[in-house]
C-alpha cells in the first residue's frame, strides 16, 4: 500500500528531532544504564509536554490524544534515533491492556502516563522477565488469562539480569499482583496489546538502524586511509548501500502498518525494520573499524540496541510465522 505522511507529521517528527537533538541523550542512556535514572526521566517529561505519551492514551480519558498510530510510530522512530532510554513500548502496550481489559484502573493510570508522570512496564506471556521494573510506577503481568498490576515495581531494589544494552535493564517479575480482570477478554486485550507493542519497536529499530547508518556514512567520509577517505572505496559504498536499501525498505512497512494495524502487516514491518537496523549496526561496527567497539565512543549506544529490539515482542522467526499464517 502507498502511505505518505501528512505535512503536519513531518513537522511533527521535525519537531521531535530537534528537541532530542537539544538534549544530551546520550548522557541519558549512559546514567540509565549505571542505574541513574533522573536524567532520563526528565527526557520524559519533556516527550510528555511534546504529547508523545498521550498519543497511545484513548482521548476518552484525561490528557488523551489518541490512539494515533501513525504519529505515534514517526515518534518512537525519533526515541529511536536519539536511543531515549527507559520503558517507552512497554509504557504504551499497557495503555492498550488497561484500555480494553480494565477500565478502572485505565481511570486511574492512563491520565498520569498522559502527563509523564508514570512509566509502566509489561510482562509479557512466556517471559519472566519487565524491561526497567525497577523505575517503572507500575508492572502488568498477564498469565493466561488474568491481568495483574503490582503498584510497586517488583524490580526494586534487586539485580538486574545481562543484557546485550546495559540500558534495557531486565529484571524477574513474579505475576502476583492485584488482579484487573480475568477471562477471555484478557488474553483478546494481550493480543492488540501485541500489535501496538509489535509496531512500536518496529518504529524504533528503524530509528535506531538510521542513526547508525548516519553516523557511518559521517565517519568514513573523514577517515582516510592509503592517502583518500575511506568512503570513496567501491567495497564501503556497497556495505552503505545494502544498509540504506534495508532501512528505505522497511520505512514504508512501518508507516503503512501503523495506517492498517492488521497483526500480519506489523510483523512485516517488525521483520524487515528489526533486521535492516541488525544490518546497520553490523555495518557500522565493521566500517568503524576497532573503535567500534569501544563504549567510549557513542555509537555503541545504538549498536547495543539493534540485536535486542530486533527479537523484543517477537522474533523474526515468529513474525515471519504471523505473516505466513496470514497468507
């Protein structure tokens, strides 16, 4: 399908991308990472006055802009550009669980993420593990077909399992909380809830694989080897090249899935975003050279991101099998 965004979504995601540049994200990731987080919560607060969090709240319900799919995936390709750290999916998969599953407690969250003044994480069914519980205000669990919510992050205070991105922190969250709701309407909640969780992290590793591809092509335009910068070499053009034609691939999947929301569409464009982004990073770390691998050097913000986001709400593999099924 042809999508193009409306002149008010660019200067929406034009907007977002000079507000990001402003700040200095970057220290943002590295104190999230050490366990700081008042950095990037105020990185929050700023996105919420920007009204990124309240494009996923329901305008039924106070501060609420939306759903709005389409400028909230131009947005979370700008959180991955910028590589804004904390629970930002996550945050937005339980708006749609507390939405459809329980309208109470959506009465009493869902204005307060609208605001940014709460971040929620998910557990997801099959994992034991929520991305950054230990400063989420809250984490839902779903466990077959009950929805619970521990107020108080089960995370706090205890260690965090390795990651590949020191700054998605994982911690073991046990599914007894207060119960929402039960019954069939939970797991039919957990599967929308999949879809937007799906899309968004498509938006973000798209994000993610295009910083990586710009801060590439700005490298070897200046790093000179046998007396010319290595850019101008047949063999680095086309490593860019196979990048850029991934990352210009899956741009459209995105952007057209977040117009449809059709659960087989979004696994193609989580497939084909997450994968062009692992390219991306699998280029620049080549093309970088052994620097590449230093975590002085700020790329490796975003090169640590690319793997996980690429298997986080689903796999290529699973993926890939939605699409099949859809066929």
């Amino acid at each position: 399908m042809g999508f193009l965004a409306t002149p008010e979504q660019r200067d929406f995601g034009r907007t977002l991308d000079r507000m990001l540049t402003a700040a200095d994200t970057p220290g943002a990731v590295r104190a999230w990472a050490a366990g700081d987080h008042g950095p990037g919560r105020a990185l929050w607060s700023r996105l919420a006055e920007a009204g990124v969090p309240a494009l996923a709240v329901p305008a039924a319900y106070e501060g609420g802009l939306g759903p709005l799919p389409v400028e909230l995936a131009i947005s979370y390709v700008e959180l991955g550009r910028h590589a804004v750290p904390g629970p930002l999916v996550e945050t937005a998969v339980a708006v749609s669980l507390l939405a459809d599953a329980a309208p109470d407690a959506a009465k009493v969250w869902l204005p307060r993420v609208a605001s940014g003044d709460a971040l929620l994480s998910v557990r997801s069914p099959g994992s034991p593990f929520a991305l950054d519980a230990e400063v989420a205000d809250a984490v839902l669990t779903v466990e077959g077909d009950t929805l619970r919510i521990a107020p108080i992050a089960p995370g706090h205070g205890g260690p965090a399992e390795a990651s590949a991105d020191p700054a998605r922190r994982l911690y073991r969250v046990a599914a007894d909380g207060e119960p929402l709701a039960h019954g069939g309407e939970v797991a039919e909640a957990m599967s929308r809830a999949m879809t937007w969780a799906r899309l968004l992290t498509a938006a973000q590793s798209l994000g993610v694989g295009l910083t990586l591809l710009h801060r590439t092509v700005a490298y070897v335009g200046q790093r000179r080897q046998f007396g010319r910068e290595i850019g101008s070499f047949q063999a680095v053009k086309h490593r860019l090249a196979d990048a850029l034609l991934a990352l210009e691939f899956a741009r459209p999947l995105v952007l057209g899935a977040a117009v449809t929301r059709d659960p087989a569409d979004v696994a193609a464009a989580k497939v084909a975003a997450g994968e062009a982004a692992y390219t991306a990073a699998r280029t620049a770390l080549q093309l970088h050279g052994a620097i590449g691998y230093t975590e002085e050097l700020d790329l490796s913000l975003w090169l640590r991101k690319a793997r996980p986001l690429r298997d986080a709400w689903g796999t290529p593999g699973e993926c890939r099998e939605t699409v099949l099924r859809d066929v």
